[in-house]
C-alpha cells in the first residue's frame, strides 16, 4: 500500500521538465533529432522505455528526444510554439491550443477506458453523490480532459462547473490539496487516478463510463507536420506496433512501463487491466473522433470556456499526398 508521502512523491514527478529551444522548421532540410513531448503512461511510454522509435529511425541518422509534462495543456504550449514536434493528450487541451492560435494538427487517435478517469472524495465525506458537489470545492487542472469530465458528470445532476467552486491545479498540486482536505473532490485521470485510489481514505464518487468517452490524441506541430509527413506515419505505424506487442503480453508491459515511469507495478496493472483500453489501436484521427471533438469544441463555446467556435476539421492532418 502507498503511503501518502510515496504517493505525493509520485506525482510530483510529473512535472514538467522541458527547456529546449524554440525552432522553426518550416524550410526544414532533412530532420536530424525528432523531439517528442510525453507523459506517465500509454503507449508513447513504453516506446521510450524500448527505444522504438530510436530504432526505426537510426538508419536514416534521425535521432529522438523526449520531454516530460505533467498533463496536456503545457505540453500543447511547448508543442505549438515549437519547441516540441509530437506529443499525446486528452480531449480538451487541444481546443483551448486551437483557440489560441496554436500551430498544431490532431495527427492520430487512440481510445482509453471510461474507468481511467474519476471524481475523488474522501471516504468519510458527506458526499454521496454528484448532487453533491454543488457548492463544494473540486480540483481538476483547466482545460485538460478532467476538465471536461467534470463538466459532462456534473450535468448529470443538473449542475455546471458555475455551482461548484473549481481549484484550477495541476495532478500534483491537486494531490496534496485532496490529502491534506483543502478540496473536497478531485477529478483526475490514470495513473495518478490509480495512485489515488490505492489511499484507504479514498472513495471513487463516479467514474467516466456512462458519462464520457475517453478519447485522446496524438498531436503534432504544423511546421513539421507539413516538412516530415513521411516521418509523422512512421512514427504512429510504430507505436501501434508497441502497443499490441505490448497488449499481448502484459506481464511484461507492467514491469516495463512501472520501470519507466516510477510507478509501481500493481498500480500500472490497474490502469493496464481496465475494461476498453486497448494499447494497440493507435490511429490516424477517424471521422467518430473528429465528430466527438467537434461537438465537445461546440458545446465548451456554447458554456463559455473557450472564447470562439471552431473547425476541428481544418486542423486534421490528412496524410501524405500519394
């Protein structure tokens, strides 16, 4: 069992560790260091801890660098500016990219299970339901997919996110106010959700199944996306390679991906083992995910979250000419 100093030490690892100059690449001549932003956990994960991509690209002199986030929003930042050329996220940081004006395209897909993500309350809390959140005071980080499982669970009992008193706070930070009950809910996503739930003093309020799907994305910056097409298929050719390699074989994946990321083993077979994730089904983006997106983009415009409407179309890489 995790102690609460282990469990905070976790997730503090999350944090962003990223520094690396900004270029462009729009006139790009041959790409010499492929730079991918991620973060604890998934497929993108176990290719580092394998070195796939390094692998697949070290015949044609290509090298690969990563950098760490803690969640998608700062990740998309980095990616848009430049700074990094591909990286995953949830369903809501790349509208809040896309309104700002950042240069990025949704390059590829991958769906996770609806039990990845939950509302958080301690176990001898008065609260008993989402009804009950009305008034109290929910950590979830702005504009990542907790974001908008909040939005989606508190309909279900007819609130928004203006009855509740929203703490904007990163996974760590949100770890440490939900201990020490300076918030009265937590909304958050595997593995952190995983570490969490393994607190004694933790209940699970609701999770996402029924409520929303888990849809996430691989997105890649602009520039580069039009300069190495050739390089952006490889790149989602390959990971859907890591994950059914490693979906048949999860023992191993477990070891490896808890070797990887700092969290134990029994957490990752947790997040691992829940019902609809499917590590292998890395895509290019369908027309169900662009339609999941446009109606969550509508819908955050219409509650006033993101400040204008947008095409999720425009944004989609198309692929390669033939």
């Amino acid at each position: 069992m995790l102690t609460r100093r282990q469990t905070l030490a976790l997730l503090g690892t999350g944090a962003v560790t990223v520094l690396i100059p900004l270029t462009s690449r729009a006139n790009a001549e041959p790409l010499k260091t492929l730079r991918i932003g991620w973060q604890k956990g998934g497929v993108l994960a176990l290719a580092k801890g394998t070195g796939a991509l390094e692998k697949r690209f070290e015949a044609r002199g290509i090298a690969v660098s990563w950098a760490e986030f803690s969640s998608g929003p700062p990740l998309l930042e980095a990616l848009g500016a430049g700074a990094v050329d591909f990286g995953p996220t949830g369903d809501v940081p790349p509208l809040f990219a896309q309104a700002a004006g950042g240069n990025l395209v949704y390059a590829g897909t991958y769906k996770g299970s609806p039990d990845g993500s939950a509302i958080l309350v301690q176990k001898d809390s008065p609260i008993q339901s989402i009804a009950d959140l009305k008034g109290k005071r929910v950590a979830f980080k702005r504009g990542s997919s907790a974001h908008n499982f909040t939005v989606k669970a508190l309909r279900t009992a007819g609130l928004s996110v203006n009855d509740i008193r929203a703490s904007d706070l990163s996974p760590s930070d949100a770890a440490a106010a939900f201990a020490s009950g300076q918030v009265d809910a937590w909304s958050i996503w595997d593995p952190y959700l995983a570490i969490a739930e393994k607190r004694p003093e933790t209940r699970v309020l609701a999770t996402g199944r029924g409520i929303a799907d888990s849809w996430s994305y691989f997105l890649s910056n602009g520039d580069f996306t039009a300069a190495h097409g050739d390089i952006l298929t490889e790149v989602l050719d390959e990971l859907a390679k890591v994950g059914r390699t490693a979906q048949d074989n999860l023992d191993q994946t477990v070891a490896a991906l808890s070797k990887i990321t700092g969290v134990p083993e029994d957490i990752q077979r947790i997040t691992l083992t829940r019902e609809g994730l499917r590590l292998g089904d890395v895509t290019r983006v369908t027309p169900e995910a662009i339609a999941y997106q446009q109606a969550l983009a509508d819908e955050f415009y219409e509650l006033k979250i993101i400040p204008k409407k947008l095409d999720i179309s425009s944004i989609v890489w198309k692929g390669q000419p033939s």
